[in-house]
C-alpha cells in the first residue's frame, strides 16, 4: 500500500493525464471524468484493491477504466438510464448486439400497435416529428428484448445517439430551433445534428460492441441510492454531484430527463410536469442538489464509507470546500492527501476552477 510520511499531503498534478491508449465509452454528459481517469487511476493505483464501488457512476468511465484494470468493479447510479449504461459495458462481460438484431430495432412490426408518445408530446422540442415517430418505434422494440445486457447496448447506442443530435448535448430548454435554423453558427455540428438516427444508432451499437470484455471478475450495476449501497468494498470512488459556491448545483435529471423518461416509456405520461416548456420530469427531492444539506450529506456519505480507501472527486470552488472534505476525510481515516488536476475546463463554465482529488486511508 501506499506510503505517505505526512499525515496530510498536497499534490498538483496537470494536462500530461489527459490522454490514455484505453479506449473509452463515448461522453457527452456534464461532469465526465474521460480526460481525467489516467490521473485519477495514477493516484490510486498503488493501493491493494481489489473490489471498487463507483457510487455515482454517470457515463461509467471511471467505472469502465477500473474494469479494465482488472478490479471488480461495482457501478451505481440513481438515474435509470445510466444505470443501463452500466449494464451494458461494466456488468456484462460477453454479450454484444447482432447487427442484424439491431437493426430490426428500428423496423415497425407490422403486427404490433405502437404508441406515439414522444411525437404527442414533445412536438418542436427537441427532434422533428419523423425522428419522434422513430423514437416511439425504437423504444418499443427494445424494451421486446428479452437479453438484458442486449436491451442495455440498445439503450446506450440510442442514448448516445440522442445526445450528439441536441445542441450542448442536454435537454435542458426547447431548441429544436438551433438546428433547424439556416445561419452561421459559432458552436455545434450541424453535419452531426442533420444525421439521420438511424446511422447514429448503429455507429454506437458498434462502438458499445467493441467496448464489451471479460475482465474475468463478477461486476455488478446498481439502480439504488447511495446509501442503500453495502459498504464492504476495499476502496469507494466518489464523484458526486456539484454545488457552487453561490449553492447552484448540477442537477442531472433536469439536463437528461428525456433519457430518464425513455427507459421508464410505458409511465412516462405520468411523470411530466406537464406546465414546463421543454416537458421535463416533476422534481422529485434530491439532498444532493440542496445547498443547505449538501454539507451534512457529504458528511454521511464519507462515514458510511469509512472503511474503504476513499477517493473522492470534487471541484475546488464548491460547497463543502477542499478543506472541509478533507478534513471529514482525516475524521475516518489516518492518512489523507489532495490532488490537483489544473488547468482542466469545465464544460459550459468560465470560472477559473481545479478539479481536486481527495484520497484517504
């Protein structure tokens, strides 16, 4: 295990990390730690470990790198759709979707009665109604899959799919406008944006395929709350949502509701908040996005943790500060150290800001 000779130690770190020969799963989720997970890896892999919790698992690929790795790796994530990401490339080890599976996806069976719930719904929102219609067919039939780990990849290439369609990638305001419009444009691609769904759908089902590996160890996906996680893993990776100093916090079901609302298609209707404009999903109460016990919550999640090596990732302009989680750290642990990526920006953010690693044993 690692050495260290102070009970506290700083280190800075920069850009060097930024690239790494593994391939990765795609991104384009707020709060990816793709150019960061060399860097994290480097921090952490002089410990013994064997079983990893990725508790806040997102686009999976801290999870994904750890598999690589050849960790036992446990991936979890409150929001359904990422938990089908986490199906698809950390629990499963050998299935892969047949082309020819996948493209029956997105043929219209003839004897089936398809419902149109997002062409009704979200007309001039976010896609035109011949890619709504398709959405409604699409999720239909993958929902007919019977495989788990087949009806994951499907979900996942049709996620990534979604995502590269959307100007900034969210679902965050009704913009379909964007895309339409005939202008000169100073962010976005169009080209990317004009591509039928179709192409997109089966350029992403392949790279899910050529992502899928046996790393000889039972990994496991999650849908659950982190505390309704066990605790009994040698080290837990943290990587929760963020909150500003000024107590604005990232908010992931309001960026990807669409994707949430997909993989729960049959009580969709029933979960809107119909009086918004871009028809996102009713609040529900997350302690995370609340300033005020975002400090007592981080707090918890340490101590529930706390005879794992921890390593958490956090911005170091956020509420609870570097010091204050290091020093919840230092209450459970012996040893405690702080990593600095810099330089690193934050997409959608001006704010001159490190990520920040902290680690404790």
């Amino acid at each position: 295990m690692n050495k260290m000779n102070s009970r506290y130690a700083q280190i800075t770190l920069s850009m060097e990390y930024a690239e790494d020969a593994v391939k990765l799963p795609s991104t384009r989720y707020q709060g990816s730690k793709a150019k960061l997970v060399r860097w994290i890896w480097d921090n952490i892999k002089d410990f013994e470990f064997e079983s990893v919790l990725d508790a806040f698992g997102g686009t999976g690929v801290v999870a994904y790198y750890l598999k690589r790795k050849g960790k036992e790796v446990h991936y979890n994530d409150y929001l359904k759709f990422n938990y089908y990401i986490g199906l698809a490339l950390i629990e499963n080890n050998n299935v892969t979707l047949p082309e020819e599976k996948a493209k029956s996806l997105m043929r219209k069976n003839h004897h089936v009665a398809y419902k149109t719930f997002i062409y009704d719904t979200f007309k001039d929102i976010y896609y035109t109604d011949d890619e709504n219609l398709w959405l409604d067919i699409v999720v239909q039939n993958i929902e007919k899959l019977t495989n788990i780990y087949e009806k994951a990849i499907a979900y996942y290439a049709l996620f990534q799919a979604a995502l590269v369609k959307r100007p900034f990638n969210l679902f965050h305001r009704r913009n379909l406008y964007l895309r339409l419009a005939d202008v000169n444009r100073s962010f976005g691609n169009k080209a990317t944006w004009d591509t039928p769904f179709e192409v997109h759908f089966m350029n992403f089902v392949e790279e899910a395929n050529s992502l899928i590996f046996d790393n000889e160890k039972k990994n496991r996906a999650y849908n659950l709350d982190v505390f309704q996680l066990r605790e009994d893993f040698d080290l837990v990776y943290l990587d929760p949502p963020y909150t500003s100093k000024k107590g604005i916090t990232v908010d992931y079901l309001e960026f990807y509701h669409f994707l949430e609302g997909v993989v729960h298609y049959e009580n969709w209707c029933n979960m809107i908040d119909y009086k918004t404009k871009h028809k996102r999903l009713k609040r529900k109460y997350n302690a995370w996005n609340d300033p005020k016990r975002i400090k007592n919550i981080f707090k918890d999640v340490i101590h529930k943790f706390e005879s794992s090596i921890l390593c958490i990732s956090y911005r170091s302009d956020g509420i609870p500060s570097i010091n204050e989680i290091k020093k919840w750290v230092g209450e459970v642990k012996q040893n405690v150290k702080v990593a600095y990526f810099k330089n690193y920006k934050y997409v959608l953010s001006r704010n001159n800001t490190h990520e920040a690693l902290i680690i404790g044993w």
